[in-house]
C-alpha cells in the first residue's frame, strides 16, 4: 500500500521542487494560452528564489507530497488571495487540490479568524476547477502584466456545503446550544 499523501508547509531547500511543479504544470496546461510575454512574465513570478522570499514574508506556500515528491502546492498571499496553485497532471482528479484548499482556509482562518473571503485570479481553463471548489467569478477575464487570469471569490461564510436548490434534501433537528430552539442542517 502506498504512503498516504501528506499536506505541510514547504520547507526551506524545497523551493525549486516547488517551482519546478509549478512551471512544469503551466507549460503543460496553460502557457498555450498566453502571449510569450505572459509566458516570461510567470516564469519571472515562479523564480524558486522569489519563492523562498514570498515564503518568509506574507505569504505561505502549502505542498502536497506523495512518497516524498511533492505533488501540489498553493501559494496565498495576506491569508486571503491565492497566488499559485497547481496539482501534478497525474495526480489531478483524485481530490489533492480540494484537501490543498482547505487545509490552506484552515491556515488562513486560524491567522485571521474575521476573514469572509478568498480570492484567485485564476486562468481562463482553471475557472470550471475554482467553481468546484466554491468560488464564483468576480469579474470579466482580463489581461494584467500580460497574463490572462478571471477574478474570482470564495465567499467563506458559503463554503461549508450547501444543500441541493432541486431534489429532496434531508434534514437534521437540533437542539441549540445556546438556546431552547431548535437548528435544522443539512446531514
């Protein structure tokens, strides 16, 4: 049985493991869609020395390592706008972005418990991915320093799950705790 994938935050000598992820990953499912200056302009942003710096200053970069190779990482800013985040294309689909994203809000809300939002400018191909996670779009696509990105949100008090809008749903009854009134969630 293979080890179970293990989600931390990159340690210092890990920056160009990460970085190589990153590129590696860009050019595989995004890079067709940018202009060779927007191309340029990633490859300055994913610099494994600017990495380790954005590490050490106000940002956090969170990996995802199977059997010790780092297979996904997200990189946030201020403990709200998410600046990179990648999955290996084998490993995409199997729910490592989804376990990336909450451990991140987890790192997130316990530096700030007041935050009600998430944001990511996201490619124009990763917009479908962010919609899965809860995000919702923003804006119109744009071009900013030569990269295409559509900004989009996570609005934290809506990412616990929500019940279906058609179908039957089923409720729980229960007590309050700080009341004699009754809460109703979904199971």
């Amino acid at each position: 049985m293979k080890d179970p994938l293990e989600y931390r935050l990159m340690k210092r000598g890990e920056e160009a493991e990460v970085c190589n992820l990153a590129l590696r990953v860009f050019h595989e499912f995004i890079a067709a869609q940018f202009s060779k200056e927007g191309v340029q302009e990633f490859y300055n942003y994913a610099d494994p020395h600017l990495f380790l710096r954005r590490s050490q200053w106000n940002h956090f970069i969170l990996i995802a390592a199977a059997e010790k190779e780092i297979i996904g990482m997200i990189e946030v800013r201020d403990d709200g706008h998410v600046t990179l985040f990648f999955v290996d294309g084998a490993f995409q689909g199997r729910g490592v972005g989804g376990e990336l994203l909450k451990k991140a809000l987890e790192i997130c809300r316990r530096r700030d418990p007041e935050i009600t939002k998430v944001t990511v400018n996201s490619s124009p191909n990763a917009v479908e991915i962010y919609e899965r996670l809860g995000f919702r779009r923003a804006g119109p696509e744009r071009i900013e320093d030569q990269i295409r990105s559509v900004p989009m949100v996570l609005d934290l008090f809506l990412s616990e799950p929500q019940p279906p809008t058609t179908g039957r749903v089923k409720l729980k009854v229960l007590p309050s705790p700080s009341t004699d009134s009754t809460q109703i969630r979904p199971p």
